[in-house]
C-alpha cells in the first residue's frame, strides 16, 4: 500500500502518547504504510517553546501525507471544545481520525473512561471502605476530564457520599500538577482516605509528594490513578489505575484513516475501559487470582490471554522445563518486553498454581511437586529476564544519552553550518541512524515558504552545503531526494528556540527511546541559533563595512566639496574686506586730498570775500561764519579720513597707529584718554593687525558716542608666561543693558573681526562702564 499518513501529538516521552504512538507504528508497518509524526505540543501552551513548536503541525499537507490521525486527547489540554473542533477544520481537505476526543463528523477512536471510574470508585467505596474523597481533575474544559470528573461525581451520589469541593484540585495533566494538587488538598487540613488522580502522571506525582509528608499510601490514603501507563507498574505500592487500551487506541486509528483514504466513510470505535488493581488502594498481592473465584476468573480471560494459560499448562504438566522456560523467553524478548506481559505471565503461573494445589491430593505428589518447582522456576526466570532487559535498557538508554551530550558538546563547538552539519551526521551515524534529514527554514520567495535540507549521514568526502538543496517547504523533503522516504516511518522533531522556529529533523522511528529526539533537537536548535547569529552578525559586518565605505566616500566628497567652498568663502571674504580696505582708504584718500583741498580753497574766497567787506556789517558777519563752518568741515572730513585710514599703521606700526588715532580722538572731546603699553609689546604689520586696530577704533567710538564717560584707558599688554598679548578698552561709563548685550551691530561687527583675526573677544560688563578685551594667542604673535 503505497500511502504516507501523517500524526499530530505533543510529546513522545509521554507514556501515554508513546504507547498510542507504539500501535500506530506496529499497525502502520504491519500495513506496509509510510509514516510521519508531526511531534508538535500542546496547542495554544502558555510556554513559549511549545506554543512555537507547533509549527510542526503547520508541515502537514496533501503534498506530503494521505491521511491525518490527531492524538485529540493528547494536544488539546488548552482547549475548548469548540477550539479543538476547528483544529480539525482546519485540515478538513485530509482524511483524519481523532483518537481520544469524539468530534463531531470526524471518525474518532474513544475509550469509554466512565466505565473504568465506576468500577474503580466502586472498588474503593465497596471493598476498602473509603468515605472522604479527594480529586485531582484535569484541566477544565476537556472533555475527557470532564467526562471521568462527572463519572466520579455521579458515583459518589450513587453512594450517597458528600463531597467536599474544597477537596478538589485542578490538575494540568503533568506529574508536578499532581505534586502541586496534594500540597494544596494538605493545606485545606480537611482529611480524607482516598484521592482520585484523573490520569496516572498526576497519580505518580501525589504518590512521591504524599510519601514526603509522611502519609502512607494506602494506609492512610487510597490512592488511584486513570490510563494505565507502564510505568505505575513498577512504582511503589504498584497503582491501581482505570486501563486504557492504548496501544490498541493507535491500532485502531490507523485502520481507520486507511479506510478514509480509500473512499470509505469512516465511524467511530469504542473501546472499553477496565480497571487495573495494584496495591495503592488497599489490596495485597493483585496479581494473585482469588482460588474460589478462579473459574470465573479464566472465563474473564481474553482469547489470547486463555490459549497462553493453555500452552503453559501443557509444558508444566508435561514437566517440559526446557519448552517451559524458551516459551516464557520468547514472550519476554527486549523488542516485545512490556509490563503488562510481565504481569500476564506471572498472574497466569499463579492461576495454574492454584489449581495445580486445588487438586493436590488426588494426584501423584512427586509429579506435583516437580510441577510446583517448575512455576517457581519460572517466576524466577521471569523475575531474573525482567530484571535483565530493564538493566539493559536503562545502561542503553544511559548510553545514548552520553552520546547524544556528546554530540551536544560536539555540536557547541561548530559555528558556520557546514561544520554543524558534518558534526551532526558523525554523531547521528554513533547513534545508530542510518537516514536522517535537517531543514532550515529560509526566506519567502514568491509567496513560497522555502528551505534547504541536508541529507545525513554524509559519505566521506562529500560536500554538505553542495548537497543542500532549496526546496518549497510543504514538501517536507525536494524532489531530489528519492520518494521511497514516503515508504518509511518517520518522526519529524522542528527546531525552536525560545519564539523562534529555525528548521525542523526528520529522523526514523525509534519507539524504544523516544525521548532521544527531543534532546536531539534540543541541541541542533542552539546551535543552529548560534550560526545564524554568528550569520547575522558576520552579514550586519559586511553591510557595516559596506555603509562604512559608501559614508566615508560621500564624506570625502562632501569634505572636498566643503573644503572647496570654505576657501571660495575665505577668497570672497579676503576679497570682501580687501575690497572694503581698498575702498575705506580710497575714500579717506579722497576726503583727505580732494574735498579738504576743495573745501580750504572755497575757505581762501570767502576769506578775501569777507576782507572786502566793511568789518561789522551784516554781510561781513554773515561771511565770516560761512568760512567758520568751512573750515570746521575741513577738520570732521580729515576726522573721518583719518578714521577710514588708519594713519601710520604701515609706516609706524600697531602702537603708533592707536597712539595717533587717540591724539585724534582727542580733539573735539573733553574725555581724558589715555594709552598704557608693556615695553615688549609688539604686533607685526599686516591684515590682523588691520582687524585689531579696526575693533580697537570700534570701542572707542562706542565709548565716546554711547557710554557718556569721562575715561578711557587702552592696555596694550603682554601676558604672563608666555599665553599671548592682551589689548583692553576701558571706560568709566554706563555701560550697557541687558537687553542690549550683544544686539548692537558695532559689537556684532567687533566680533567678526576678532574671528577673522583668529582672537578671542570678551566684553565685560563692570560695576561702572564697560571692558572690551582682545585676547592674541601666543603662536599669532610676532616679536619686534
């Protein structure tokens, strides 16, 4: 039969879900269908790795599989009813089968529990008398929790026993709920004898947390569990629990998905449930038939359970100790080993047992005897293979953890995924796979999800990133890879980390350690995480190096196309004040030659004009003050000629020309100025010597116009130790206001020049009049 069929379930390492999954495989390979686990989690977990790991049930689709079987009971925990239902919907183009829930228009493969929770109440109510109930529930709003707590409660009222809601704890079906619901029943300090656990994860916890506190079970509490797992087996006391056919539960759901895809219409199956007695509720040596009632107890007996008791029968009462012991071998082989066949041989032995002692004295003692010492030797035997195979699976189990740590550490080590892959294909090869697959999931392309697999193990020599095709992910596996993959069995595990889905492995079935592919993947999703920070960091690298050099390329051009227009900018402003100095002494030139000379002559005509009038006639008056009022225009123009050229600076030098243009400034005013310079002060001659002389004749004329002082003292310094020279104005005036502080365009103007000359400018403010220091760097000064 060439059909994939496809499994949603949460967890493998669950006992539970692994022995559903246990008879899906063995129905699936006995049909020859090829098989895909989807090993997702719990849908909407609250836990951010298993909320993102149900990315595995996102793979699932016509291209890759046939038919869906939906382990409902096991992934639904989070769900309501009407969420699970349109989980289902959501496939609703693929056959499927849901084991656990009944959903409605989905042939579902359900165990009546309610029958189970009867019997089991019964059990505890009838035969050991318990009155005070406690219950661990699921969790609220699934239906098969909710289906076995009505069952407890309908019970109870069958009893007429009151129950006390405050003995009730809600449960999450995970063993520490179960620890977690006793320590909240024990600090209510409400007693009770018996305490109902609504699956057997719960019941194996309120076991190890009541032995903690001290409470005896069953003593002091009956404790029962539901589902019947292997491994309340072999806890201590054994657990009572209600026994769900699980590995039929698989079986069972596979035929029915084969139906589906083959046109049937499919239906629901019910399967029974039936309590297991161990001795957490009271009872002593369960596996033990009761010898009045072991007639009716071999017709209770199933078809195979009833030819195996006949076949021991004949080896022992043919005292055949050889075909004895290899039958009791065969049924105990490691790849078939389970505790419920342990259980069936011993409870078997001890019936024959019974009834080889009912009939005792009518028959020969020897041959009873031999007969007797051949049970006992094969409860031994049995004893000793058990202990045997369970050592031997513990000490494999042991040692594929340490090679999966191996790989672990192995794989901690490799940072590019080329050696990641390589690693992981030694590693999987040391573990006994001969097949495997890593995906990782890339980017969207034309509204495709793609990937890139890896085939492992790799052949020596091989190149793992050449064989890495790109592929559309719902493929699960490229065309490139041969279709027989479809023929096999599969589980696929995806890689997460935290939030983040980073690929998925699809490695074989392996059914006796399923926990193995959660710690596998465990360990790829880190490292494949870190590769691709690595990755990221390496590309955030390049593209930083990239942006670096595109940044520093428009910076030099940027630079050069500054650089360039700074010195156009000093060109023009070299030009600008080139032009100003040129004009200001043309037009000082030209005050002074031309309109003084002009105005001096016109003075001389009015002169001889006036001498030829009659003294102390009106015309004589009025021409001698014409010829006042010329030659006072003579003397403001050759005063605005000397202020536009400052006279003497390049024949006498700075000090000579501040020195004149107070002796100018002087005239005309009654303010008493004065010059103060240190003998080693010098400037040498040339265009900032210019701008100093300019804010020198800038402050005076501030001083003088605005300041209404009656001095003002120019310093002409040199500073200490070397830090430059120093040229103060000050004045004993007004000073300024506030408001007025650097508004004024003759201090706007100061302070352009003193950039210009490249000084630092300082007007100060004092408790009376004003300072206006000029601050010339050392390196800017020349000696004499």
């Amino acid at each position: 039969m060439d059909k994939n069929i496809g499994v949603f379930t949460a967890e493998l390492n669950d006992a539970y879900q692994a022995a559903v999954w246990k008879g899906i495989v063995s129905q699936a390979q006995a049909l020859e269908l090829g098989l895909v686990c989807f090993l997702g989690s719990r849908v909407k977990s609250p836990i951010a790795t298993e909320q993102c790991s149900n990315i595995a049930y996102s793979l699932a689709d016509k291209e890759n599989i046939d038919g869906l079987i939906i382990i409902s009971s096991a992934i639904s925990t989070y769900l309501d009813f009407q969420a699970v239902t349109e989980l289902f919907r959501i496939r609703s183009d693929l056959p499927q089968v849901s084991v656990g829930l009944g959903i409605p228009g989905i042939p579902s493969i359900i165990v009546d529990g309610r029958i189970g929770m009867v019997s089991v109440i019964r059990h505890l109510v009838e035969v050991h008398a318990r009155r005070s109930f406690a219950l661990i529930s699921g969790p609220s709003g699934h239906l098969e929790a909710d289906a076995r707590k009505k069952a407890f409660f309908d019970t109870l009222a069958d009893y007429t026993i009151p129950f006390d809601r405050r003995l009730m704890i809600e449960g999450s079906f995970e063993q520490r709920s179960g620890s977690e619901g006793v320590r909240a029943l024990l600090a209510e300090g409400i007693p009770f004898d018996a305490l109902v656990c609504l699956n057997d994860k719960m019941a194996l916890g309120a076991l190890d947390e009541l032995s903690h506190h001290g409470i005896s079970v069953p003593d002091d509490v009956a404790l029962v569990g539901f589902d019947g797992i292997e491994e309340t087996l072999f806890c201590q006391p054994p657990l009572t629990t209600v026994r769900q056919p699980l590995f039929e539960l698989g079986a069972a759901a596979v035929e029915e998905v084969c139906a589906l895809i083959h046109g049937g219409k499919g239906q629901n199956r019910y399967l029974n449930s039936s309590v297991r007695i161990g001795e957490s509720c009271g009872c002593r040596h369960s596996w033990i038939p009761d010898a009045s009632k072991l007639d009716s107890w071999v017709k209770g007996l199933d078809d195979f359970e009833r030819d195996t008791m006949a076949r021991l029968r004949a080896f022992i009462f043919e005292e055949n100790e050889s075909g004895f012991l290899e039958f009791l071998e065969r049924g105990m082989m490691p790849d078939t080993y389970n505790g419920e066949g342990l259980r069936r041989f011993h409870t078997l032995l001890y019936a024959i047992q019974q009834e080889l002692l009912s009939c005792g004295e009518s028959g020969e003692r020897g041959s009873l005897s031999r007969r007797l010492r051949l049970i006992s030797t094969g409860l031994g035997r049995l004893t000793e293979l058990t202990t045997r195979i369970l050592s031997s699976r513990r000490l494999k189990a042991m040692e594929r953890n340490f090679l999966a740590r191996s790989i672990g550490a192995a794989l901690a080590e490799a940072f590019e995924m080329e050696s990641i892959v390589k690693t992981l294909s030694k590693g999987l090869v040391s573990l006994g796979f001969s097949e495997a697959y890593l995906v990782i999931f890339l980017d969207s392309r034309d509204g495709k999800e793609l990937s890139r697999v890896f085939p492992l193990p790799l052949a020596e020599g091989d190149d793992p990133m050449a064989k890495g095709y790109v592929f559309k992910t719902t493929s699960l596996l490229p065309d490139q890879i041969d279709f027989g993959w479809k023929r096999k069995q599969w589980v696929l595990k995806p890689l997460v980390y935290q939030h983040e889905p980073l690929g998925y492995i699809l490695l074989p079935v392996a059914v006796d350690d399923p926990a193995l592919y959660d710690l596998l993947s465990k360990q790829i999703s880190s490292t494949v995480k870190g590769a691709r920070l690595l990755e990221q960091v390496r590309s955030h690298e390049k593209s930083l190096e990239e942006e670096v050099s595109r940044r520093t390329a428009e910076l030099t051009k940027t630079n050069e196309c500054l650089q360039t227009e700074v010195d156009r900018r000093i060109r023009l402003e070299q030009e600008v004040i080139d032009i100003s100095n040129n004009t200001m002494n043309r037009i000082g030139q030209d005050l002074h030659d031309d309109l003084c000379q002009h105005l001096a002559g016109i003075s001389m005509i009015t002169e001889v004009l006036k001498n030829s009038l009659e003294p102390g006639s009106h015309p004589y008056e009025v021409c001698t003050q014409i010829n006042d009022l010329i030659i006072n225009s003579v003397d403001r123009a050759k005063g605005i000629a000397r202020g536009l050229v400052p006279v003497g600076l390049k024949e006498n030098g700075f000090i000579a020309a501040v020195d004149t243009l107070l002796e100018a400034l002087r005239k005309g005013n009654t303010i008493d100025m004065r010059l103060e310079r240190s003998p080693d002060f010098f400037l040498k001659n040339d265009d900032r010597a210019l701008q100093l002389y300019r804010i020198v004749q800038e402050a005076l004329s501030n001083s003088i116009k605005h300041a209404n002082c009656s001095h003002i003292m120019v310093k002409l310094h040199t500073q200490q130790k070397g830090n430059g020279r120093l040229i103060e104005i000050i004045d004993d005036g007004t000073g300024f206001s506030d408001k007025d502080e650097g508004n004024g365009m003759g201090l706007k103007i100061m302070r352009y020049r003193a950039e210009k000359a490249q000084v630092h400018l300082l007007v100060e403010k004092m408790e009376r009049g004003t300072k206006v220091s000029c601050l010339i760097p050392q390196e800017l000064c020349y000696e004499k």
